[in-house]
C-alpha cells in the first residue's frame, strides 16, 4: 500500500500557436545557461575573457547533444533497428534519449577545438566548466519526469513516482508507483557540484583535476542509480552497459587525479596555450594618434 507519492506531470508539450513547447527540451536548455554561466564567472577568475565560454559553448554545445544521442542509439538499438523499430526515431531527439557518455565524449571534442580558436587549453577550462556541467545534468534530469521515462523499480516508499498506465513497463502494467530515478540522479549531480567547488577551493585543482573529480564522483552515483532503473539496456556479465563504463570510466578518472596531482600539483599559471594571454593590439604610445576609425 503506497501512503504517499508526487504525480508526474499532466502533459510534457504545450504549444504556443503552432510552436511545440517541450518540458524536456526547456530543461536540457535551462542546464546548457547555468552551465554557460557558471563557467563564464569561474574562467573569467582564471584569466579568461568575458565571452569566451560562450563561443567555446558553440563548439561544444552541438558536438554534445549529437553525441549524447549516438550514445543512446548504439547502447539502446531495439527501437530503432531492432523487430518492428523505427531507424527514423532516432532523429527525434525531444522524446528523450541522450547518453551522458557520448555527450562529455564528443561535446569534449567540441571543447577542444573552441579552445583551439580561442588558444586556449582544454584542461583548465574543463576545470573551470565541471561544475556548470554537473549542474546541468541535474536541471536536465527533470526532463526524463517530463517523459515519464527511465525512471526505477516499483516501490511504495513515500517520495515514489506515479507513473500513467500508458508509460508503464510492459510486465508491471498494474502497479503505479516507481522509484525516481531521476530524482535521485538530479540530487547526486547537486552534491557533486558542491564537492567540486569544495575541493577546487581546497586544493586549488588545475590541469584538468576538478573535471575528472567530477567524473568520478558522477560516476559513483551512476552506478547505484543504474541498479535500480527498469529500461530496456544491453547487459554484459548481469551488469547493465551504463555500469560497466562507469566502472572504466572511474577507474581512468580516479588513475588521472593521482598521476596529476603527483606530476602537477599546483594549479596552471595561465589558461592560454602560449603562457601569457589574449592576443590585444599594443595601446598607442603617449602622444601618438590612435588609427582612424577607431
């Protein structure tokens, strides 16, 4: 008998005229602002440029919302090549399905050559960035209680899930109270942040430390929450995928951290790749006119 639970929510797309509104496309846009933001200050107090995460954001941005969503095609097939699925729905992006992994992995990629343009490094602009990633994820979460998707086991605790019978798994059509996954991912990434910015402060993190930590720590969350969800997913070993590259991908972020905190234990002396700064025009000498036009 369930003594509690929260609704999921009515309707997940309003139209403003012939414009769909999508929950779930408002909150992945609402985490890619904090993200922005968030960075921008952080670089900026690491000697970067008003801006510049911005135009890094326009590397990064496209490059991880494309590879968020090869992650989710290629780890979840079935509906899509699978019997009786549909290759076209890969493309529909707004009903949900974006791997973190193929996100971090491609948008990273985007990063890189936003810095490269920008000439700066990639490491402590990822530092500078890890916590508005983090948080992000947890504002992107609330778009899977939109979709009434991935959520977890039945349970009757008091903080379950009510999910309508039309999302509900095909072998428990009668029960209506999961775990929130989502929920409990979205207050992981809170925690995760903080930790981020603890240590960051702490041990004044650099060459790409505080994004690794983040990983890490993403990843232990991860790992747990797996468990309890319900989704179609490919298994190796009993293990679902997602969990096996948590379990490699931490393995690699937690290696990272000690092999750079031995070899770079204090924090870069300057974001850019030539050591300096921004390329500026020299201001004119005493006396001298300034260029027309200027």
């Amino acid at each position: 008998m369930v003594l509690a639970s929260f609704p999921s929510p009515s309707q997940g797309v309003w139209h403003l005229g012939p414009f769909p509104i999508r929950g779930y496309a408002l909150c992945i846009v609402v985490g890619i602002i904090v993200a922005i933001a968030m960075g921008e200050r952080r670089l900026v107090a690491r000697g970067g440029t008003p801006g510049m995460v911005t135009d890094i954001a326009f590397w990064a941005v496209p490059f991880g919302i494309v590879g968020g969503r090869l992650y989710h095609v290629i780890t979840t097939p079935e509906p899509y090549f699978g019997h009786g699925g549909d290759p076209a729905k890969a493309f529909l992006i707004w009903k949900g399905g974006l791997g973190i992994w193929g996100a971090i992995a491609l948008g990273g990629l985007g990063a890189w050559i936003g810095c490269r343009k920008l000439g700066v490094l990639l490491p402590p602009v990822a530092d500078a960035l890890a916590p508005g990633v983090v948080l992000a994820q947890a504002c992107g979460r609330w778009g899977n209680w939109f979709n009434q998707e991935l959520y977890g086991r039945p349970t009757d605790l008091p903080w379950a899930l009510r999910i309508d019978a039309a999302h509900r798994p095909e072998k428990t059509p009668n029960i209506a109270t999961y775990h929130p996954t989502f929920l409990y991912e979205s207050l992981w990434c809170l925690g995760v942040a903080a930790l981020v910015l603890w240590a960051d402060r702490r041990w004044k993190l650099g060459h790409g430390q505080a994004f690794w930590l983040y990983v890490a720590a993403y990843t232990v969350g991860r790992g747990w929450i797996e468990a309890l969800r319900v989704d179609d997913a490919q298994h190796i070993g009993g293990l679902r995928l997602n969990d096996w590259t948590s379990i490699l991908v931490f393995t690699f972020a937690v290696s990272y951290i000690v092999w750079s905190r031995r070899h770079h234990p204090t924090r870069e002396t300057s974001i850019y790749r030539d050591g300096h700064g921004p390329v500026t025009s020299p201001p004119p000498e005493v006396g001298e006119p300034e260029p027309a036009g200027s």
